[in-house]
C-alpha cells in the first residue's frame, strides 16, 4: 500500500516547486491530489494532469493507485479558488 506522503513526494521529484495536497478517497488506492505548480502556466488543463499522471505512473502501473482524481491550479489560479471560497 502506498501512503499519502509517498505520493506527494512523487509529484514533487517531478514538479519541484508544486504544493501537493493528497486525500484518500476510499480504501487507499482512490486518491485525490490538489497541485499548485508554476509549471502549469500557459499549459492546457490535460496537459497539466499528463505532468501529474506522469509523476505517478509507476505507482499506476502496479496499481497501488487504483483512480487519482486531479485538481490543477496555477499558483494565480489558486489563490483566486481560494479567495473565493
């Protein structure tokens, strides 16, 4: 079983700068994963998860993620989702 740390140091090794948030959605291979990265500027919404996905391939691959659902945002993205809220 993969923790929630590993995961997030996953994405990190491939988007340095990233803020990751991970949450177990059930059973511990249904994740979700908010990502706040520079990286995502100018890129289109599939392009950034392809980043994401890309950090986590292995993990998918033996499926100890079975499902990640993906939240993307900009860092000028995030701070106007969560002034909002």
């Amino acid at each position: 079983m993969i923790t929630l740390n590993q995961v997030e140091a996953m994405i990190q090794s491939e988007l340095p700068d990233a803020v990751v948030q991970v949450q177990d959605l059930g059973g511990g291979d249904h994740l979700q994963a908010i990502v706040v990265s520079a990286e995502f500027e100018g890129k289109t919404l599939v392009k950034q998860h392809q980043m994401v996905y890309k950090a986590v391939k292995d993990a998918m691959a033996t499926e100890a993620i079975h499902a990640l659902a993906l939240k993307t945002y900009t860092p000028q993205e995030w701070e106007k989702a969560t002034s909002a809220a």
